[in-house]
C-alpha cells in the first residue's frame, strides 16, 4: 500500500500539473510578462502566507498540525522584502487582492481555524511546492529582469536556513507518513490538496485576465 505522503502526491498530480502550466505562469516565465505581472503576482502570494503565517504560533502546540510548523519556512519577512524592492517603502499602502486570492486566503484560515489537518494540506501544496518548483521562477525572474542572485525580488524563493532541500522534503514526507488521522481524515485531506491546486489556479486565472497578452 502506498504511503500517505505518496497518496497525496499522485492524487493531486493533475491539479498541480494544471497549475504549473497555467497560461499566465507559462507567460511570466516565458518572458512575455513585464515586471509589473511579477509584482502583482508577489503580492497576491502576501495575502496567501499572511493567512498560513499568522496562525503558525498558535498551531506549533496542536497535535496534527504543530510539527509541521517550522520557523525555516516562513516566507512572510522574505515576501515583504521583496515587494518593498519591487513596489517601493510604501508597498502596503497598494497592496489589494484579486477575489480569487482572497478565497484562497479565506479558506486558509478557515482551516487554520477549525480544521488542523486540512491546514495541513494547504502548508504542504506551498511550502514543498515553493522548495521544488519555485527554483525554477527564482531563477527565471533573475534572468529575466535582473535581480541579484538569490537577492531582492527573489527572497521568496530562497530557503536559506535549509541548506539540504531533498533531505528536508523526504523529513516532511515522513512526517506526512505519521500524520495523526484516520483513512476517513486522511481522505478528506487529500481532497483539501486538490482544493488548494484549483485555488492556486483561480488566482492565476485572475491574474491571466488582468495581464493579457496583446493578441
């Protein structure tokens, strides 16, 4: 029988690819994007981390979703200063979510709220989909408008108190493995993996229809 990390892996295989090669991804790393695209993108990914990140401290004590909670994942502080260099000092004052962000966002903390396991969920679609995929935008958005390596603009990308991503990502899945649920909770977690790709997706419908390419 395969693992839960393995389930949860293949059952969400079709949204994740849905995701990934989404119109607007395809376009951003293609190039054919300004700038500008990336840094609505970056702050639409604020509203998403405020909500997983805020409710961190008070879940580090629960039982399902605490020992998931790690401070060398937070990505809030490297969200912000990224868009500080992006949007300049007063990058709050225009900071607005797209409807589908917030959806996204609302969910997060629903479940942070009253369901830890499907907080689960979400924590894993991001983070392991950051430390894996998000290289691969990292070094794209470097390239392609000029951050420093591993600098400004990108420190959302760069997971510096992991110095090993493969072996912290085999520990992740371990801990997957031993998640305190039963098949049913599990199930109903695997389901909550497919919820977050489609939301992930919303946003990037939203931001396809907000950056157009001219025909």
């Amino acid at each position: 029988m395969d693992s839960f990390s393995t389930l949860i892996r293949t059952a969400s295989h079709e949204q994740h690819v849905e995701a990934e090669t989404s119109t607007f991804m395809s376009d951003l790393l293609g190039g054919r994007l300004g700038v500008d695209a990336y840094a609505r993108y970056t702050e639409q990914l604020w509203f998403v981390y405020e909500a997983l990140e805020a409710p961190a401290g008070r879940l580090a004590a629960d039982p399902v979703a605490g020992p998931f909670v790690r401070p060398e994942l937070l990505r809030l502080a490297s969200l912000e200063r990224d868009l500080a260099h992006l949007r300049g000092a007063g990058w709050r004052a225009g900071l607005t979510a797209l409807p589908a962000t917030e959806a996204y966002a609302d969910r997060v903390r629903e479940c942070a709220e009253d369901w830890p396991a499907g907080y689960v969920a979400h924590h894993y679609t991001r983070y392991l989909g950051d430390l894996s995929g998000g290289q691969i935008i990292r070094d794209k958005a470097e390239r392609t408008w000029g951050f420093a390596r591993k600098g400004d603009g990108v420190r959302f990308y760069v997971f510096q108190e992991i110095s090993n991503p493969a072996a912290f990502k085999r520990e992740y899945r371990a801990l997957l493995d031993g998640i305190r649920a039963d098949d049913l909770e599990k199930q109903r977690v695997v389901a909550e993996c497919k919820r977050a790709f489609d939301l992930n997706t919303a946003v990037f419908r939203a931001l396809g229809e907000e950056f157009p390419l001219s025909a």
